[in-house]
C-alpha cells in the first residue's frame, strides 16, 4: 500500500527505477569502435576483409578470387624489379581549350582531382627493368576521372612508344579506363588515330607491345591502344568493351549472354589473347617478352 500510494502521489520512486548509477557502467566492457579503413568487402562474394591482407595477395580477394581495381603504383610494385622505376613526363596535365562546363568547370575539376588523386592525369609512364629486362611501362589509373583518355594520356602513350624506340625496350600498356574524356570532345577522340599510328612505328622497329586489359576497359581505349597489342591479356573478370553492356541491351532489345563482356568471354571468342591472375602476371609478360626480344 505505501508503494502504491507512492507512485501516486510522488514521481521520485518510479524515476529511480529508470535511472543507472555511473558506477555500474564498466568502461572496458563497452563496445569499441573499429577504426575506420581497416576492412573492405569484397563486391563479388560478400566477404569481409582484412585490408591489409588484401593487400598482401596483391589486392586478389583470397576467398573467390575477385580482382579488385588497383592504379598505376599497384601496378609499377607488382611489374617492375623490386618496386623499382623511373617515371617521365610526370607532371603533364590537361589544358581547357573548350572552356569546357558541366556540373563544373573542367579546368576546376582537373585541379581538384589533383589534388584528391596526387596524380596529374589518368596515365601515368616509367622505365624500368622486369627480371633483369628493361622495359617500357604505361598505366593508366581510373581514379583519375574514371581512367578517361584525354589529350595528355594520348601524348604520353606516344611519348611512351618513343622512350621504348629510344631504349629498344618492349613496351607495356595497362588500360583502365571509361573512354574517351568527354570535357575534351574532339581533341579526345583525336588520341584514338595518334597512339594507334606510333604503335605502328613500334611495329616498324619490331618492339614487342603487350597490352593488359584491366577492369574496366572500354569506350575509345579499347578502340585504339588497348586491342592493338602484339599479345593481348586480360585480368580475370575485367569488363572489357566499347559500349557498356547496358546500353546495348537497350539497343538491340535482348538479353545478353551470361558474362558478356567480361574477361573469360572475350578469351572464348577470340578478343583475348590469355586472361591471367594478378599473381602470374608478372612471370607471363617476362616469359613472352623474352620469346619475342
């Protein structure tokens, strides 16, 4: 009865039953929070990974063996002898000679991805040697406004196959890339005829080109530079094409075959020369270099 009499006449009782003293809180009970960048999901079989494990299988997913996207370091550290290369042209970036405006102005996106990227465009080239050889390295990075091809990518390919005719190297292209780079219109689509015609001047002092498709490879990439090689690979499960395959569904109003455009299909129809694991890749380019130099 005083109870009931309590909760009617006065709140304090009730109230305390709701409240908890500090002291019962243990602080190394808590639940801790994980700090952020330490874990990724891999997009293909959902599992949760260790980044640093990742990492160590050289950005492979150890469960399904899903590839993730990597940039032109990845790439350098993997190819090259110990992680060791000479980078040139650098610093070359783009110009806005349309004064090009979409949602921004180019010039001021150019300077923002700069800054986001450390990159100065979407390709980056070095020298360096692959099991003692020297060769001539172009990566492209799709970090860098989705990989696009613009009139600096164009030029440092050329200038690529340049410092391959120079050096007599074999020269490796990796293409990861969008297309062409709409911001520059026709100056863009101009690089589809300028690096397919210095590949014919490399084939004219009979240097080895091997192209690697990685994920994605489409649009006027693979137009021009990245179908053009002596050999060409793929790394498993690259998306690789010229329209998305979205867009041809709607074109042709059919259902696609399972896997179109995709690595392992293109091999089968005869696109692709080999799709190699990110762990052989290395092995497999030296051993054909040295068969044809």
């Amino acid at each position: 009865m005083d109870i009931l009499l309590s909760i009617l006449y006065d709140e304090r009782p009730i109230m305390a039953w709701f409240r908890r003293s500090k002291e019962n809180i243990d602080a190394g009970n808590q639940k801790k929070e994980m700090p952020e960048g330490m874990w990724t999901k891999c997009p293909t079989c959902g599992e949760i990974l260790h980044k640093g494990a990742v990492e160590q299988n050289l950005w492979v997913c150890p469960k399904c063996h899903h590839h993730f996207r990597i940039g032109s370091a990845q790439y350098f550290s993997i190819l090259f002898d110990n992680g060791t290369f000479k980078e040139f042209d650098a610093k070359m970036t783009s110009k806005d000679p349309l004064n090009f405006v979409d949602t921004k102005k180019y010039k001021d996106r150019i300077k923002e991805t700069i800054r986001k990227t450390g990159l100065h465009d979407a390709i980056r080239c070095a020298t360096g040697t692959m099991n003692s050889k020297t060769v001539v390295i172009a990566a492209m990075d799709f970090g860098f406004i989705g990989g696009s091809m613009g009139s600096v990518v164009g030029e440092k390919i050329a200038r690529a196959i340049d410092k391959a005719i120079k050096l007599k190297a074999p020269l490796i292209i990796i293409s990861a890339s969008g297309g062409a780079r709409m911001m520059e219109a026709a100056y863009s689509l101009m690089q589809l005829a300028k690096t397919s015609a210095k590949l014919a001047q490399l084939a004219k002092h009979r240097l080895p080109y091997i192209s690697l498709m990685t994920d994605p490879t489409t649009g006027g990439t693979t137009a021009s530079y990245a179908m053009l090689g002596d050999i060409n690979i793929a790394e498993p499960g690259a998306l690789i094409g010229f329209a998305g395959p979205r867009v041809i569904k709607q074109t042709i109003g059919k259902d696609l075959p399972e896997g179109f455009q995709r690595a392992e299909f293109l091999q089968e129809k005869g696109f692709v020369d080999l799709v190699v694991p990110r762990k052989d890749l290395k092995e497999t380019i030296a051993s054909m270099l040295s068969m044809m130099h």
